[in-house]
C-alpha cells in the first residue's frame, strides 16, 4: 500500500480506502463492519470515510463502534457536514449546523477530532465567508485537523481559498469528488488549475459506479446488488454504461486481473487522486478491490489508450 500526502498537507493517507455510504448499519451489521475494517487496515488502509448523513447518523455510530477496536494515531478518519436532519438549522453551510452537526458526528463517532471535515456539498444560501470562518473555528479547535469540500465547482473552492486568504483563515486541504472511468471531467478538466495553484488533494468516491464497473450488472440487476436496493440509483444509461463495462472486461482479461481491479487501478493512476474511496458489502469484494494495487503497473501508455478508446 502506498501513502499519499493529501495534496500539499502534510498527512499521509493510503492510496485505497474504505467508506460507509449505504453499506454501514443499512446493508452491514456491525460484526461484518468490524470485519470489513479490521481486514481493511491488515491490508495497509489508514483512511475511513463517512459523513453525518449516511444511514441518517447512523453509519457514524457503527464506526465509531468499530473505532474502539484501533489506536487512534493510526487511522484518518474523515466526516462531511451538510444533510444532519429535517430542521430549518439541520442542513447547509451555516455557522450553526457546521459546529454542531461536526459536535453531534464526534459524539457518534465517540471522537475528539476527525482528521479530515468536508463540507459535503456547496450551500448558495450561505456566505462563503460564514463557512469558512466556520471551518476556521473547528480546525483551530482541535474538532478536525484538515477541512475540505465536496462536489462543490472548482470556481466555489477557489473562491473559498480566496476568502480564507483574504480573512486570514485556515485554507481548505482537500476535495472530494465523484470519479470514475465514466465520470472525469471535474478532476481531469475543471480542478487541474487547483491542483497547480493550490495543491489541492483529493478523496475520490465511487470508484465502480456504484458496482457497475465490477461488471456484475452486465447480464441484469442481481436481487443482493445495490441497484437493485437503491432503485434510485439505477442510472438513466444504466444499459449503455453495461456496454462500456462489457468492452473493459476483454482487457480486464488480458491484463490477468478482474473489472473492478482495473477501473480501481485506473483511478490510482492519476497523479491528482490522493486516495480512492472504495465501498464493499463482502470481504471478497474488499480484497479484490485491494488487488487493484498490483494492477496499477500493468497501465502502460498504451493500455490506457485502449481504454481512453473503449470509453468513448
Ligand atoms: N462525497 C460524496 O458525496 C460521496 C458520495 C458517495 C460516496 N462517497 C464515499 O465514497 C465511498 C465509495 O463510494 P461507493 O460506495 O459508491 O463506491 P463504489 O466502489 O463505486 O461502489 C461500492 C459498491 O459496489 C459493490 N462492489 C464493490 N466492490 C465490488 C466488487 N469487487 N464486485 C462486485 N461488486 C462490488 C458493492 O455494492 P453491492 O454489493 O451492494 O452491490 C459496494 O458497496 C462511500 O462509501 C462514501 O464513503 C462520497
């Protein structure tokens, strides 16, 4: 397992992580979530990710379950503040809900601080300023030691470093966008200049489509599948996805390696990507997705030209 600085920051995280969107207290109990974690670090993972909202707090509290289990120095333990709840204070960007929504996430997560605090989405009804002297607050006291965004546009960040640096507060660290090999214009077009200018990290998120990279959807959706519990999650173009899925799988083969590895692989590839978020309901799914280390090798120029073809 490689560590990678997270942009610019100092902090190390592991090239592959693990995450708790839908799985953790929905899809997995708290033994299997155990498993998972403890499987996941034996295997060199540092970096867990959850936010307030998954399973309605209720990720945090298995995590923070799990968390007893490890010495805390080791691990990087992110959340994302913005959906805490139904009140007119529960969700956005305000000085409000970002104190007490990171409060009541330490509390579920039993911790003092997270590593790393992401603001989980971008919240136009709310000054930049008042965020960022927020996240200002929560890092200077000790609640979190890097703050970040989430899907917010690279003129949003970019105007959250410029008001940081103009109110003379803690700049964000680090992004955490959708990426995949059917989803790459944030990171490969719109953010390169923040990497450039900024440094910026990033924490990317559904590495499979949501599984469908795996290429378990290619012959319909599996009754124990996520689509098939998320329906809202089928996408529109589920059908032409498939036929892109299907096209990697004869490379997949000739590389020795399975789907998932080689679209986790391809995200590991990109320089810009400080860690790759995965998800896994089993254990055989975590350990290939793992495998998708030794794959990274195998994406010579040209390889990556075939897929750049495939996925036209
Ligand atoms: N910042 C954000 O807005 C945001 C949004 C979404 C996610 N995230 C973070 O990113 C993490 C990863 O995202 P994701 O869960 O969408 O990742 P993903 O890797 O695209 O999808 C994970 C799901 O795919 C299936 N899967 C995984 N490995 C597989 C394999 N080898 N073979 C077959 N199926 C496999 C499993 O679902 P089934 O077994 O149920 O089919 C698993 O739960 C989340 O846990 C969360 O921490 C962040």
């Amino acid at each position: 397992m490689q560590y990678n600085k997270l942009g610019k920051a100092g902090i190390r995280i592991s090239e592959i992580s693990l995450g708790s969107w839908i799985t953790f207290s929905k899809q997995i109990d708290l033994n299997e979530a155990k498993t998972l974690m403890h499987a996941a670090y034996d295997h060199g993972v540092n970096f867990f990710d959850n936010a307030e909202t998954y399973a309605h707090g209720e990720a945090e509290t298995m995590m923070g379950k799990v968390l007893q289990e490890f010495q805390r120095e080791k691990l990087v333990i992110s959340t994302k503040i913005f959906w805490g709840g139904e009140g007119p204070n529960d969700t956005g960007l305000s000085r409000k809900h970002l104190i007490e929504g990171t409060k009541n996430s330490l509390r579920r997560l039993q911790l003092d601080y997270v590593d790393l605090l992401f603001c989980h989405r971008p919240d136009p009804s709310t000054p930049i300023e008042e965020t960022v002297l927020a996240m200002d607050y929560l890092v200077r006291g000790g609640y979190a030691f890097y703050w970040g965004t989430s899907e917010w546009s690279a003129d949003q960040i970019e105007a959250a470093f410029k008001t940081a640096e103009h109110l003379n507060c803690i700049k964000p660290t680090m992004e955490q966008p959708k990426y995949n090999l059917f989803f790459r214009d944030h990171l490969e077009k719109d953010y390169l200049k923040l990497f450039e200018k900024y440094g910026l990290g990033t924490t990317i998120w559904s590495p499979l489509a949501s599984g469908i990279l795996s290429g378990k959807y290619n012959q319909g959706i599996p009754s124990d599948s996520r689509l098939a519990k998320e329906a809202w999650l089928v996408p529109d173009n589920l059908m032409q996805l498939v036929e892109k899925t299907k096209k990697l799988s004869v490379l997949a083969h000739d590389l020795d390696c399975t789907l998932s590895q080689l679209a986790i692989a391809w995200c590991l590839h990109n320089p810009n990507v400080s860690s790759v978020i995965t998800g896994a309901t089993k254990m055989d799914q975590l350990l290939e997705n793992l495998g998708a280390i030794a794959v990274k090798s195998k994406l010579t120029p040209d390889v990556m030209k075939k897929i750049d073809t495939m996925m036209r």
